[in-house]
C-alpha cells in the first residue's frame, strides 16, 4: 500500500512542472518584451506554443506509451523536458525560446498520458483509484493556476530564465524515483503510432493561428495570411478524413457528431479561453500600466488562481444538485456578468470590486469548464469512453492555447486604434510603438526621459482602453455562449444522463 502511494507521489512530482509551464509565463510577459526584444506576435507564440502543439502530441504520445511502456515514456518525457527547459533558460532571442518552448511542449505531452496511466495501472482498487485522480486532478487544475504566482515569485529574485530552470531539479528527482521505484510495464509492439496525423493537425492548427496573427496586422500584406489560411485548413480537412479512414485514430471524429460531446468540447474550449486570456491580459495590465513587480501581480491575481482551482468539488455538487443544462448555462451567464463587471473597473483604485469579480470569474468560468468535461464524458457510449477524454484533453489545450491568440489578436486590433502618440518620432520607432505596450516600452526606453514619459502615457492609456474592449467583447461572446448552451444541453438534466439526439 505504501509503494502505491510512493509512487503517486512520484506521478505528481512528474505532473506539476508541466502544469506550471502552461501559465508560468503569464506574469513574466513584460519582462520577456523588454529583456529579448520580442515583438507582440512573438512574445504570444512565446507563451501559446506550449499548449497548442501540446494539444496535437499528447494522442499519439499515450499511443506510444501502450507501444513501449509508461515507465519508459515518462523517463523520455521527463528527459527532453528538462532538456528543453535547460535550452529555453539560456535562448538568446524570442526564435530560439519559441523553439525550446515547442520542445518543452513535446516532453510535456509525453508525461502526461505517462502519468494517468502510471495511476491506473498502479491502483487496482476503484475507490483507491478515484482518490488518486482526484489528487491528480487537482494537481493539475492548481498547478496551471498558480503559475503566474510561481513566476512572480521566481523574477523577484532571478532573471527571466530561472522560471525554466527550477524544472530541472524537479525533472531530476523524478528520474530518479521513477528508475527505483516504478515498476516497468510491458509493451505492445503492435501498437500503431499515428505522428504523421498528430504532425498534421499540429500544422494545421499553427498555420491557422499564424494566419490569424498575420492578417490582422493592417500593414502587412494579405498574400502570407491566405497562403497560411489555405494550408491550415487543407490539412485540417485531410486530418479528418484519415481519422474517418485509418483503422486506429488518434480521435474518434464520430463523435463529432453528437450534439452534447460537441457542445461540452465547446465549453471547455471557452473556459479555458476565457481563464487564460483574461490572466495574460491582466499581467500586463498590472506591470505596464500600474507599476507592480511580477510578484505584486501574481499575489493581485490570487483570487481568480484560488477561486479556479478549489471549485472542483463545488462545481460536482452543483451538478448534482441543480443539473449539467442549468450549472453549465448559469456557469457561462456568469462569466459573462464578470467580464463585464471588470471591463468597468478600475484596477488602480478598486482593488476590492476587480478581486469580487475575479473570484466570480474564476469560479463561474471553471464550473463551466468542469460541466463541459461532464458533458463529453456522460454523453459518449461506454465503449468509447477514452475517446471522448481524447476530445476533452484536445478541447483543454486547444482553449489554453487559443486563448492567449484571441486575447492577445484582439487586443492589438484595439490598441493600435487607440494610440495617440506624442510628436518627435521616427516613423519607425512609431511603427514599433503601435504594435503593443511591451514594444512600446522598448522605444521609450532609446529616448529622453520627457518624451519617453509621454510614449508611455500614450501606450498605457490605450492599452487600458483596449484592454476594457476586450474584456466586454469577451463578456458578449460569452452570454451568447449561454443561450446556445441552455438550447444545446435541452433534456440533460444531470451528469449522468444523455441525450441520444445527434
């Protein structure tokens, strides 16, 4: 009994540094804008290639787990992520950090499969087995959540690059324990991998947000976006069709089909959206605009962290309660409100009304997101059970991913519009200036200290102005959210009911 819960705890260790990395960044965006030079685009492919090629390879990567055995896949994972936080620490330039952060990404989608099945395989008792996911679980949810903290708390006292480096001694004592403690598990060779497919629908997804990301920039010519546009969706759409036609898919593109699976991805999707689009908003609202240290906004944030992470058991007793239809519809309605009571705040001078509405926001949007998991899995057969987690692990990092884009897309589309800026700059430093705060504060800090002081008023302003835009949009999208989910979930009326209706 011991050893189970031994290497449980090893399973954790394994878990929390990539549950970390997906928000760990989120507070140290400014410092990243000025300390690399990254531009706007760059510092969010910076921040979202972790969770969207994530999103692509952690399918195939439990595929190659039943292949060789989890044991050896976590020790490969573990391995090429510590490799790869090592190579971020020290990338000299936004290019090479997108690129170590692609690999962190491909180590983290090995741990993850490695270690929900390290907790099957290691629990045989269902009601012991239930436990450990629920830890599991809750790892992860808290790990994801309190990244911004960690970060704030690493730059308080380091540079930028500690935030990889304190994987590595993580990284270490889980090889170590796994290679003493963990049993090995046999293989099956017979086992189809599928890269190819996962290497497609990462392509398609990535030139899909590249094209966005392009296209929305009015100086830039529209031929690339197209280009890219075109690819991403010829190789979504092939991706489908090989799903339809291989005899071992990485999803199971039926259950597409299904109204409830469909909607509860949705949701998912959207929560995550929501969550972590508003939590890299906030970060630089915070440093650029109020002045506060990395930590002082990673403690500001505290209350959305707190309230995401501990209201898994609330959310299930909510359902339970009150029914999936009425807890998901309710969850997104109050999402919503919250956007739009933060679009109205003033986060200089009403600290207490933001953190009311960050706690709404934290549990609303994470109940929403726990009912949309609830969805996916009560509505798929029984038989087809990991399939439908395919789907809610796809939706989940897909909307981590996605939501940093969208945040980030439309708050350059609203800032750039909203900049006035001072006379007495080169037509390129005024270029530079318009695509974001964090390059903005890269020209004011090549000019006197009088006019610097007028480029940052400018940008502050308007990145406090199009941050409020956001924010409300946001809150539209989301109520329009609601109504379509109270419609789409009609005769649910809890988590362990479905609705054969496709």
């Amino acid at each position: 009994m011991f050893r189970q819960w031994l290497i449980l705890m090893v399973i954790v260790l394994a878990y929390v540094p990539v549950a970390i990395d997906a928000t760990v960044l989120h507070v140290a965006a400014p410092t990243l804008s000025v300390a690399l030079g990254a531009s706007g685009s760059e510092l969010l492919w910076i921040i979202d290639i972790y969770s969207l090629v994530m999103a692509g390879m952690v399918l195939p990567m439990g595929a190659l787990g039943d292949r060789i055995g989890f044991k050896r896949l976590m020790v490969a994972g573990c391995s090429l992520f510590g490799l790869a936080s090592l190579a971020a620490a020290y990338a000299p330039d936004a290019v090479l950090l997108i690129a170590a952060r692609a690999l962190l990404a491909v180590g983290a989608a090995m741990i993850l499969p490695a270690t929900l099945a390290g907790v099957r395989n290691t629990f045989s008792d269902v009601r012991a087995r239930n436990i450990a996911l629920g830890i599991w679980a809750a790892v992860g949810a808290g790990g994801a959540a309190f990244g911004p903290l960690v970060g704030g708390i690493v730059l308080a006292h380091f540079s930028w690059g500690a935030v990889f480096l304190i994987n590595l001694p993580v990284v270490a004592l889980v090889l170590l324990l796994t290679w003493r403690y963990v049993p090995a598990q046999p293989g099956n060779l017979q086992q189809r991998l599928n890269f190819t497919h996962a290497l497609m629908l990462v392509v398609a997804v990535l030139a899909l947000v590249w094209a966005a990301k392009t296209a929305i920039k009015p100086d830039d010519a529209w031929q690339p976006a197209a280009l890219a546009l075109s690819m991403g969706a010829v190789l979504l759409i092939a991706f489908v069709q090989l799903q339809r036609r291989t005899l071992s898919p990485l999803l199971d593109v039926g259950l597409f089909t299904h109204r409830i699976i469909v909607t509860g991805a949705v949701m998912a999707m959207t929560s995550m959206v929501a969550l972590v689009g508003f939590e890299l908003l906030m970060a630089q609202e915070l440093q650029f605009v109020l002045g506060k240290t990395p930590l002082q906004a990673g403690i500001f944030m505290l209350p959305i962290m707190l309230a995401s992470s501990l209201c898994g058991p609330l959310a299930g007793l909510l359902v339970s309660r009150f029914g999936l239809r009425r807890v998901a519809a309710v969850g997104m309605a109050l999402s919503a409100l919250s956007f739009y009571g933060l679009a109205k705040t003033d986060f200089a001078w009403q600290q207490w009304q933001a953190w009311g509405w960050m706690v709404l926001l934290g549990l609303s949007a994470a109940t929403a997101l726990l009912s949309g998991t609830s969805a996916i899995m009560s509505a798929a057969p029984p038989g087809k059970a990991a399939a439908a987690g395919a789907i809610e692990t796809m939706a989940y990092e897909l909307g981590a991913g996605m939501g940093i884009a969208l945040a980030g897309l439309l708050l350059a589309r609203s800032y750039r519009t909203a900049m006035v800026l001072p006379q007495g700059l080169a037509p390129e430093e005024v270029a530079q200036a318009l695509s974001s705060i964090g390059e903005a504060a890269q020209v004011a800090m090549t000019l006197d200290d009088a006019l610097a002081v007028h480029v940052m008023q400018a940008a502050s302003q308007a990145f406090s102005y199009s941050h409020s835009t956001v924010l409300g949009l946001a809150g539209t999208l989301l109520a329009l959210l609601a109504v379509i989910v109270w419609f789409a979930l009609r005769g649910v009326t809890d988590s362990r009911s479905t609705d054969a209706a496709h």
